[in-house]
C-alpha cells in the first residue's frame, strides 16, 4: 500500500461526512495532533467559527471559543 491509500472503513467515514453536511469533521482529518481545539464545537486555528455579526472566533479559554461560551443569564 502506498501513504494515499485509505481502507474501506476511512473510506465510508469520509462518505458519511460529507453525505450529512460534516464539513468540521473533513477539516479535522487534516488537524495535526496537539493543536488548540474548542472542546463544544471542535473548531481550530485554521477552521475558526464564523458568525456574521461578530466574525471569526477567538480564545476565551485555552479550549473554548467565543463563539461557545455561555452567555450570562
């Protein structure tokens, strides 16, 4: 087998993914180990949330975006 092999179940993973629209999770395959990630929405540095009204996210906890905090009630 050669590196751009892959095996029927990464195969029907990355089927599945993009049939139900999981576009964060196609993006994760290509994270590289030990990067910063939001522990509510999985977004990182190069895949950050986006939100019309604020823009892009930003760090408010060395695992949570901004865009994931809880708002005060």
């Amino acid at each position: 087998m050669n590196d751009t092999t892959i095996d029927m179940r990464e195969a029907k993973a990355i089927w599945n993914m993009v049939m139900h629209d999981d576009f964060r999770s196609i993006m994760s395959l290509n994270r590289p180990t030990g990067v910063r990630t939001c522990r509510a929405c999985g977004c990182w540095e190069m895949d950050a949330c986006w939100d019309e009204e604020h823009g892009a996210c930003w760090w408010i906890e060395p695992d949570l975006c901004s865009h994931c905090q809880e708002t005060p009630a």
